[in-house]
C-alpha cells in the first residue's frame, strides 16, 4: 500500500518559503508536486522538504528537474542516493 502525498507551504522564521513533502512521488500524484512547486514562493528560492518522502520514481524526478533553478532540496537517507545517481545534485542544491 502506497502513502498518500501530502504537500504543505510554509515560511521558515527567517522568510524563506518551504514546501514540506511527504508520502511517496510516483506518476499517480506527481502533477500534485508539479502544482505546489509551481504556485509556491513565486520566484523566491524554494526549500523543498523532502525527509518525509518514502519513495520518488522517475515521474518525481522529472518534475524536481523542471523546477531546479529556483529551488533547494531537503532529502533523507533514503531518497539520497536517487536524487546523486540521477545527476539532480549537480544542478541544484541537496542538503
């Protein structure tokens, strides 16, 4: 069974926009991350919290790829090594 995406926007005390992520990222709800990423913080840089995330398939990558001029990535163990292996790390900011 798949955890549900949940995606919810909020200001970190210092003003910067976040939009924390969690469940799994496959192509049944990527366009629902699409959505956020695009309506979020305007053309502020974006922390995109990911230690939440369970699972992230290709149709979530393609969409992180689309928006990574204007956001930075939170990640955890798990979905580390996908975001390394795939090259988004050389293109925007992993923590």
């Amino acid at each position: 069974m798949t955890t549900p995406l949940t995606v919810v926007a909020s200001e970190r005390p210092d003003g910067t926009p976040v939009l924390a992520v969690t469940g799994e990222i496959d192509m049944s709800n990527a366009g629902v991350l699409d959505d956020a990423l695009t309506t979020s913080a305007g053309d502020d840089a974006l922390l995109v919290d990911l230690s939440a995330v369970e699972y992230l398939d290709s149709a979530g990558l393609t969409v992180l790829f689309s928006h990574a001029a204007r956001i930075r990535v939170l990640a955890n163990p798990v979905i580390a090594p996908v975001l390394t292996i795939s090259g988004f790390t050389e293109v925007t900011t992993v923590e």
